[in-house]
C-alpha cells in the first residue's frame, strides 16, 4: 500500500511529462511502430491466485512479439518525469519501482523505447499484441508469472489513462507502456502512448 501511495503523488505529472521520453522518436525510422487494433480494454476473468511477495522483476518476455529483454528499475527524476532505460540500451525495459512488483496485488506497470536512432526498439511492436497473448515475467526470487492480454489502446499523450494504469486493483494485473500514434516532427517524439492491459494467470 505504501507504494501504491507514492506511486499517486507522482501520477499526475508522469502521465504527460514523463511518457513523452517513453519513445524518443526519431524521424529517421523509416516504418512507424504498429498501431493497437482497436480492440477495447475489458475486465479479465483472471483467476484467483494468492498475491506473491514483493520481488524485483529482472526478465520481460513476450513470445508473441518475439520480445525476450532484461528488466530495470525506473522512478521519476526531480521534475516528476518518469525515467526509462538510457537510449543507447534500447533493448532494456524499465520496471516501475515505486509501484508494485509483477504478481503483487495491483497493476505494475513496464516501460520501453519504441524506436531509438538505430532502429525499433524493444516495445516496437506492442500495438501488435492481441488478447490472449502471453506475457512472462521472471523476477529475483526466481519465481515466473504469467500474464494474459485483454486489451491493446493508444491515447493521446494529454489524455492518459491515469487511474487505468497506475490505479488500484484487487488482481496482479501489468501496464506494458510506450510511445505510438503519429510522429510529429516538430516535437520529435509521438503523440500517443500505447497501453497494454494484461492480467496474471499463473
């Protein structure tokens, strides 16, 4: 609870500062990054499953989109602005700390590049993902959860779904997190987020 709590008092300015470094998109990519279907987010049927104690998640993997990346902790920096894995490691997702650990009651939430200046990066093709599709989570306790996909959205920057993310839950459930829709030249960066919803299932 204590983190959730904390998680709270940064929201507000995470949601709009901080997701815009989420994919500092460069106008050199010559593909954009796959849009969500359409698909609307809908309460999963995940389960019962007794919460797991608190452990750093190290391993995201995600078959379906051939995504298989190492895991670390991300905060926000002073201005509110949530920190993502360095740009030259676009490989790398980042782990919201002050939130939940994956299998924990609540929703934690995972961010990642979508592009970076050599090419997609490692949450390029999220808006390729489906309901039903798997998502593995291998944390330091050497423990494995899985999660089920129930939904794949993008939002205009300014209207993030705030609560939907970082909000309560009386489930695990997971927010993969990063940056889609239109380029804008002028910013150099997308105007979308796109939001993946999932549930754990084992």
């Amino acid at each position: 609870m204590r983190a959730y709590h904390l998680g709270r008092i940064l929201v507000a300015l995470l949601a709009v500062a901080g997701l815009a470094l989420v994919g500092t998109g460069l106008a050199r990519l010559p593909v954009q990054p796959p849009q969500p279907s359409g698909d609307q987010h809908r309460a999963g049927s995940a389960p019962s499953l007794p919460p797991l104690a608190r452990a750093t998640p190290v391993e995201v993997r995600i078959a379906a989109i051939g995504v298989r990346a190492p895991l670390v902790p991300v905060a926000a920096d002073e201005t509110g602005a949530l920190q993502v894995p360095p740009v030259d490691q676009p490989a790398v997702a980042g782990w919201y700390r002050p939130g939940v650990s994956p299998g924990e009651t609540g929703n934690a939430v995972l961010v990642g590049h979508v592009d970076s200046r050599d090419g997609p990066a490692v949450f390029f093709d999220l808006g390729r993902l489906r309901p039903g599709d798997t998502v593995q989570i291998t944390r330091d306790d050497a423990s494995v959860v899985r999660f089920a996909v129930e939904g794949v959205e993008a939002y205009p920057k300014d209207r993030f779904p705030t609560d939907l993310v970082y909000g309560p839950a009386n489930v695990a459930g997971l927010r993969l997190i990063t940056c889609g829709g239109r380029f804008d030249r002028g910013s150099g960066d997308y105007v979308d987020n796109v939001v993946v919803f999932a549930s754990r299932t084992t």
